[in-house]
C-alpha cells in the first residue's frame, strides 16, 4: 500500500454552459471510456439498443424540464468531449436507467452479483477528530472513469466526486459544513418512466445546500422514480440517512455515540412498504458489510482514524467484503470493485479518498 493514486480535480468557473465545457475538454477521454461502457452495460442488462436513445431522450427532456442549468451544463459536456448529446443524457441517466433494467429484466447473470456502497457517518462525538463525519466505499463496474469536481453555487463552495461526464457530483461536501454519501436501493416500485428529479440533479442539489434540513429536503421530495439512499451530514446539525423509493421516503437519524451504517437494502422494507426483489438473486453482500462495518465501528468509542481506515480496508468474506476486488471469473462486463473510498470531515472540511480498492492506496486529501 505504497502508492496514492489521485483523481483530476477540476475547477469549474462561469456559467453553467462554460462549467461544463470545462468539464468535457478536460475529460475528453475519460467521457468517451465512459460512454462506452455504460452503452455495452446497459445493453448487457436488456436493454433493447433501439430503446437506449428513446430512453436517453426522454430523460434529457426531464432534465431540461427540471433545471436549465444542468441541462446547460450537459450541452457544454457534450460540446467540449464531442460526445452527442444523447450519450450525455444516457451518463447523467445512467442510475434511472441502469436500475430499472435490473428490476425489469433481472440482473444479466445466475449469480446476481449487485456490488454499490457502504456508507458510515456520526455526529460530534462519534470519531475521536472530532465534529460531524459521513464516508464510503463506493463499490461499482470496473473501468469506469472519475474526477472530482470545484465549482460555486452562490456563496457556496462545492468539491465533489462524479464520473467523467456526469454534471452532477455525487459524493462530496461544500463550504456550509453539508456532506453527501450515496447507496444503490432497489424495490419491486422502481420504474424509470415515472417524472421526477432524477438522482444525479438530486445529488447536485443536495450537495448545493446551504443547510441540513434543505438537503434533506432534496432528497426526501418529489417521489423518485427509482429507490436509492442519501446519506446526509451536517457540521451543524448532525447526520442522517434518507432512504427513498417511489413508495415513499424515510430519514434515521444518528443518535448517540454509534455510528450510523447503511449499506444497499432497506433497514425496514415494511415501514415503507417496498419489496426488494433482487436481494433474492444469489450472492448479496449488503446484510454482510453493513453489520460488519457495524461491528468493527463498535469496537472503538469514539472511532479512531486507524479503525475507520482499517474497517474500509477490511476483507472479511472475500468478495463479499467491505473491500471488494474483481472476482475474476466474472465476465469482464460484470466485473466490480471498490472504485472509490471517501471520507469527509464536515467540520474540517476535509475530502479524503482513495481511487481504487482503499488497501492498495494511502488517502490523498482535498481541503476546502
């Protein structure tokens, strides 16, 4: 573990429109890897071809509908890496589109592979350096390109974590002590055609917040069209996780000196009402690393960056574990790992990660 491997950090400035030709000039090669691999992943899901543009068009005209500036934003992506505009949209759709496909058509393999996150955070009290903290593993595809992003919104300052060619960061914090951690959910509910924000601009808006309760708010409103969890802290006001699907919206909040965990299923599925289909399929891991993470947390009061730092590195269940390595007899296109650890010190205001699997990489460290 001698190696730090660090991400391009791109300062954005101007409107939305330079912003994000900013981002596709200096992304050029890492949106087109992108593009490439999302279309060959959803097609391997069972999406028709024909149908991917219909689906990408209908979303670009949500995005639109939704915010002007993101959708300004994706026109300057798709001007400065020469992508058309509808890969762009099919990027920035890519959550919606991805997990509406798995619950439509099932996963594309016996085993049901499903590899996304497991997030942690608490409030003053929990870590022993002190103030509010949230992080994650964040497990996903093999080959896929990221970037960390620098941009103002009013007087906010944002530094967030997005792949290459996505106008919305999706993991990060900002200059008013907000933080933002994400997990994959999935509910039989989950339906793509269903109008709403869609996660991407969710993830924007929420890391855009002046405060705890108008980033909770983003992400609790209007109803998604497919489940996902936000985990959201707050220097001032502590840390919660927002769990939503379009059955409705739940937020636990942490309390105490234990640490808040979420991994990638409901913590109560019957307080919602939503059945998770897909957690029938095969190898599934969230129940395995959200206790796990749990206990090793437990072990520590309050959590040292050393136990923290070696609960993210842990492997405990192979590749079922919290650090997850390609299983190399996966075809390649199903292929996942740990693409990316973060811990954010909301008080600090300190973004530390790692890209790639954390037991192969020290955290390199973004401070606003």
């Amino acid at each position: 573990m001698t190696h730090m491997s660090e991400l391009p950090l791109l300062h954005l400035q101007g409107s939305p429109y330079r912003q994000g030709l900013q981002h596709g000039e200096q992304l050029r090669e890492a949106i087109a890897t992108n593009v490439e691999v999302y279309r060959s992943r959803m097609l391997t899901s069972g999406i028709p071809e024909d149908e991917l543009a219909e689906r990408s068009q209908r979303f670009l005209g949500l995005f639109t509908r939704e915010d002007a500036a993101y959708r300004a934003t994706m026109d300057g992506i798709a001007d400065g890496s020469g992508q058309h505009l509808l890969d762009i949209a099919l990027l920035n759709a890519r959550y919606e589109l991805l997990y509406s496909a798995w619950s439509e058509f099932g996963r594309p393999t016996a085993e049901g592979v499903r590899s996304e996150c497991t997030s942690f955070g608490g409030s003053d009290g929990v870590f022993a350096s002190g103030g509010a903290q949230i992080g994650q593993n964040w497990d996903w595809f093999t080959g896929v390109e990221g970037a960390l992003l620098q941009w103002r919104h009013g007087e906010t300052t944002v530094v967030g974590f997005t792949e290459a060619g996505v106008a919305g960061a999706k993991i990060g914090l900002n200059s008013a002590g907000i933080g933002l951690c994400v997990n994959g959910l999935g509910a039989s509910a989950d339906d793509w055609r269903i109008d709403s924000v869609p996660f991407h601009l969710r993830t924007r808006r929420i890391l855009q917040s002046a405060s705890f309760a108008e980033a909770v708010g983003h992400a609790v409103a209007p109803r998604p069209a497919c489940s996902a969890n936000f985990f959201v802290g707050s220097a001032a006001s502590g840390v919660a996780t927002v769990e939503t699907s379009p059955a409705g919206s739940r937020v636990i909040y942490q309390h105490g000196d234990s640490p808040l965990v979420h991994a990638n299923h409901f913590r109560d599925p019957d307080a919602l009402g939503v059945y998770q289909s897909w957690l029938e399929t095969g190898r599934v891991s969230t129940y395995h690393r959200c206790d796990r993470m749990e206990s090793l947390l437990a072990q520590e009061s309050p959590v040292s960056s050393g136990r923290l730092y070696a609960a993210m590195r842990d492997h405990e269940g192979g590749p079922l574990g919290l650090c997850r390595h390609p299983v190399e007899t996966d075809p390649v296109e199903l292929r996942t790992h740990t693409a990316f650890a973060a811990h954010l010190e909301l008080d600090a205001k300190r973004f530390s990660y790692t890209w790639g699997p954390p037991c192969e990489s020290e955290f390199a460290t973004v401070t606003l």
